[in-house]
C-alpha cells in the first residue's frame, strides 16, 4: 500500500512549533513534506518490479542579518530536531549577508476545499490494484504481438509550512499515474497515458488499446523532408509546449531578468488562445499551497491571446510591490516562482473535423527531447515520438519517420486553426508540471530535421 492518509494535524502543528522554538533569535520557516509512493513496473510484455517508498522530511530556513542558513532532515525525534536546527544555525552564521535573500511569507490561511486533491482509495492502492491495471494494458497489446512496457504509480503526499511570522498552511493530496510505451515490427510505437488524482479514473484497458492502435498503425514508415507543415498536434504534445512555457516565461522573475516571451499588455499569440494557471481546479492536479505556504491563487496568464500576468512567489511579489502568487519553490532558489498547474481553453472541434480541414500535414503524437533554444521569443526544439502520420486529403495515411522540430511557439500559437472540444489531463515525465489541454490543428509548424535509420518510434 502507498501507506497512511494525510499526517495528522494536531501532530504536525506540534512537530513545526518545537522546531520553530529552537530557533532563539532571527527568523525562521519549517517545511514539512511526507510522500507515500508506490510504482508498479512493466517491460517485455511482463510485471517486473513493485517497489514502495516511505519519507518524511523537515526543512529548516534560519535567518539573521541578511544571512540565511537550510537544512533539511528525515530524523524527526527531539534529537533530530536540536541537530537540524543547530546546522541551520550554523551555516547561517557562516554565510555571506545577502540584501535580496527572500523575506517570510506572511501569514494569510489557506482556504479550500475539503478533500481537494486527495482520494482514499489513492492514497490505499495496493500491488493487486496496480498489477491488475498493468495486465490490462499488457493485455491490449497482445493480439498485435507488441512489447508493452510501462508503469503503474500511486502516491500520497502532505506539505505543511510554519514560519516565524505566524504562517501555518497544510494540503494533503494524491496522484496517480498510468503509462505505457508498445513497440512493435520495423520500430514502431505508441504511447498513452492517464493520471489523475483519483485512482479510479483511470481506465487502464483504455490507455493500453490507444498505445496499441498507434503501435499497430506505425509499421513501415517513410521519410519526409523537413519544412513547414500543417499539423495537428494530441493533447501529449500541447502539454509538453505548455510546460516548456512555464518554464521559460510563466515567471515574474523571467520578466524581470528580461528572458520571457511574456511581453504583458501586448497580443503575442492567437486571440483563440487562452491559458491560465490554477492549482485549485479539480480538474487538474491540485495543490492548495506552494513551497512557501502561501495559498494558491488562479493567475490567467494569457487571455484572447494577449499576455496578461505572471506568477508571484514572496521575493518577486516584493520586488514588484504586489502580493505572491502561491508559485513559489523552497526558499532561497534562483529559478523564481513557477505555474505548476497550467489550463488550456478548449474550443469547438474534433481532431475528425480537424485532419478533414487538412490537404498534407503531419499528427503529432508526442514531443520529447524537448530545449529551450531562445526563451526570449519561445523557441523550442525537440523530436515527434511514438506515432508521427502524414495527412494527406483529411486522412492519416501512413506512418513517417520521427522529425525533429525548431519553433517559436507563441508565433505557432498565433497560427491555430482548430482547438478540441475536449480536454485531457497529462502528466510530465520530469517536472512537475501538469496541463489540462486540448488538442490543435496549426497552420504551419517548422520541422528542421528529419531521422533516417529508424522507423516511427
């Protein structure tokens, strides 16, 4: 089992106070954080691995005169407590004085509600559950003859934060996971995923039969020279553009240090395009707090196409002379505040109406290997994976080698044709970044490279 539900509260308030009340001068915040996680492992049409892990963390911010100390511990006893606090102690003492260093949040209560995010039959998923989802998937993939490979995943979470201030904010939440990558003749491959809060949701025969309907449909893929294409992009590969965003221009502090796309005020994409930010939304993956205990706040990043507003952690807020946002990581970090909980606007069409509107083009699966080339005007580059067709009269009619692609994307996002009805939740591999997204059919799209010894995986 991923283990127990949320930490008690009465017991975490305490465990905050006695660390707080170590510290006898300056200022101090304590970050708790407790993961119940467990991953069930799949390859070679086979279960291979279940492993689960158990941690709880305390993490101590000391400061005095401009210095700051960290530290972080798993030893959670009296002992432990004195010993983490004495080494933040003294790495502030010894650390140079910084005027800028990130101030205390202030104490403001997290209102939500109750249960937002957290799911008792997540938070209580045992092997059995998860080795059934798998066998399922595994399972959609056998009559094509597929190597089905994936992962299984269910975790419980718990972050609570206290400073010296005052602040003391907690969420509880879960998460689940399900994906699967099936490879078949000739490098052919498919992808699916579901993840939600809820284990429940996730239909694993579902996800599997997606995989093996790309995998089947990849055998014998052909090159195409690179160039502009129109394309219709899956809900995969518009939430890997959108977390790519997120990282380079969603921040305040992108803005200040002058490397975002974001130029606020100004139409810098379609006015079919809105995207905002909410960590609140149960449709996404919540979290009620950020790293810093601050609530939560909807921030609507860009509205009809024109940039809007960023988000705010303390020290930017600050800076700013506006109030955070809720984005913000463990202090002190030089990344600035982050969206972790990033919406699209659906709109009114099907990926059917979609490929019909379409005399040559290209469907997109997924992107991986995706870099920022140029944040200032959102360059991204990257490669199509597991299931890149060519259209041709408004039908998919085969499968295409993978292309690498090199795009700004808010000029690509000026130029959508079709947005999707629906919407999907999808998962980042690394992150942390979660988007609800439909899927888009783009005018023209810059492929600048293409493979040449491998099929459509």
């Amino acid at each position: 089992m991923t283990g127990g539900a949320a930490w008690d509260r009465p017991a975490l308030e305490a465990l905050l106070a006695t660390a707080l009340g170590l510290v006898d001068t300056g200022e101090a915040e304590a970050i708790f954080t407790s993961r119940d996680a467990a991953l069930t492992r799949f390859a070679n049409s086979r279960i291979h691995q279940n492993v689960a892990e158990h941690d709880a963390t305390l993490r101590m911010r000391v400061m005095r005169d401009g210095r700051t100390g960290v530290a972080t511990t798993n030893r959670l006893d009296a002992d432990g407590l004195r010993e983490l606090v004495g080494r933040a102690n003294e790495i502030c003492l010894r650390a140079t004085a910084n005027p800028d260093s990130s101030p205390l949040a202030d104490p403001l209560a997290a209102t939500y509600p109750e249960g937002l995010g957290y799911a008792e039959a997540t938070a209580h998923a045992d092997p059995t559950m998860r080795a059934s989802g798998a066998r399922s998937v595994i399972a959609a993939g056998a009559p094509a003859g597929l190597e089905v490979s994936g992962a299984f995943s269910t975790e419980a979470s718990t972050l609570a934060i206290a400073n010296s201030h005052g602040l003391w904010n907690s969420h509880a939440a879960t998460q689940s996971k399900l994906l699967t990558v099936m490879i078949g003749g000739g490098g052919a491959s498919g992808y699916a995923q579901a993840s939600g809060s809820d284990v429940r949701t996730i239909d694993a025969t579902a996800v599997g039969e997606e995989a093996a309907e790309k995998a089947s449909r990849g055998v014998d893929a052909i090159g195409l020279e690179p160039g502009e294409y129109p394309v219709v992009l899956e809900e995969y590969a518009v939430a890997a553009l959108l977390e790519y965003l997120s990282a380079m221009g969603f921040s305040a502090l992108a803005v200040d240090e002058g490397r975002s796309f974001m130029e606020l005020g100004q139409q810098i994409m379609g006015e079919n395009v809105t995207i905002w930010d909410d960590g609140l939304d149960p449709r996404g993956m919540p979290a009620a707090i950020d790293f810093e205990g601050v609530p939560k706040q909807r921030v609507d990043l860009i509205t009809d196409g024109v940039a809007c507003a960023v988000v705010h952690d303390t020290a930017t807020a600050v800076r700013a002379g506006t109030t955070s946002t809720g984005h913000g990581h463990p202090a002190p970090n030089v990344w600035g505040p982050t969206a972790w909980n990033l919406f699209m606007a659906p709109g009114s069409r099907s990926k059917d109406s979609m490929l019909a509107g379409i005399e040559r083009g290209i469907w997109v699966t997924r992107f991986h290997y995706v870099n920022i080339v140029h944040a200032k005007r959102g360059i991204l580059t990257g490669m199509t994976k597991d299931g890149t067709f060519l259209i041709e009269d408004g039908r998919i009619v085969r499968p295409i080698r993978n292309l690498r692609f090199t795009q700004s994307i808010p000029e690509a996002f000026s130029r959508i044709e079709g947005i999707g009805s629906e919407t999907r939740l999808v998962a980042p591999e690394y992150s942390g970044i979660f988007a609800r997204v439909p899927a888009l059919q783009i005018g023209r799209f810059a492929f600048t490279g293409a493979t040449s010894n491998e099929g459509a995986a």
